[in-house]
C-alpha cells in the first residue's frame, strides 16, 4: 500500500553516507561540531535523499572529552561509540558494514 506522508515541521540535517563512513567516527552532535568545518551535515530535501535513522545508545559512558572533564555536571560524560582498546570505533564500523551490505 501506499505508505503516509508527514509534514516535515522542522528541518532535519542529515549526513550523507560518504561523509559519515570518511569521517572514521561517531561524533558527539554538540554545538562546537556542528559549527565546526568538519560537520558534513546538510538539509534534507524530500525526493532527493534516502535517510535511514539509526537510534542507539552510548556505549563508552564513563568516557569523559575535555569539555566533559571540566564540566561540574556529573551527567555530563560518555561518548556515542568506544573511545580506545580493540574497540574503538566499534559502532561506526559495524553502522558502515551493515549498511554497504545494504
């Protein structure tokens, strides 16, 4: 059957699959990146772009960035994907495997 349609209320910034395997990561979406030149984010266009959402949770939550050591919040720590060891980057390899198997 025909599948529903949802009015697009606000805009959603997706990353193209190219610039998400490049960047080698899963970087933490905080202002400071999304500001910086190396966020690849765009606007999606509906017809132009294919988005798949992925909803996870941090796997590497005692990990602490250098704004998080600072931070006086106690909730403020944890990284999206394993920071070192034999797992680092873990997430983002298995999300780019899975999805070139696609």
């Amino acid at each position: 059957g025909e599948l529903p349609s949802f009015p697009i209320e606000t805009p959603m910034l997706v990353m193209p699959f190219v610039a998400y395997e490049k960047q080698g990561r899963i970087e933490k979406s905080v202002k400071r990146w999304r500001d910086s030149k190396r966020c690849p984010l765009v606007e999606f266009v509906e017809g132009r772009h294919k988005v798949i959402f992925i909803s996870h949770t941090w796997w590497d939550r005692e990990f602490k960035d250098e704004a998080q050591q600072k931070s006086s919040d106690p909730y403020d720590k944890g990284a999206p994907d394993y920071q070192t060891g034999d797992k680092k980057d873990l997430k983002h390899r298995v999300i780019c495997g899975g999805l070139q198997e696609l």
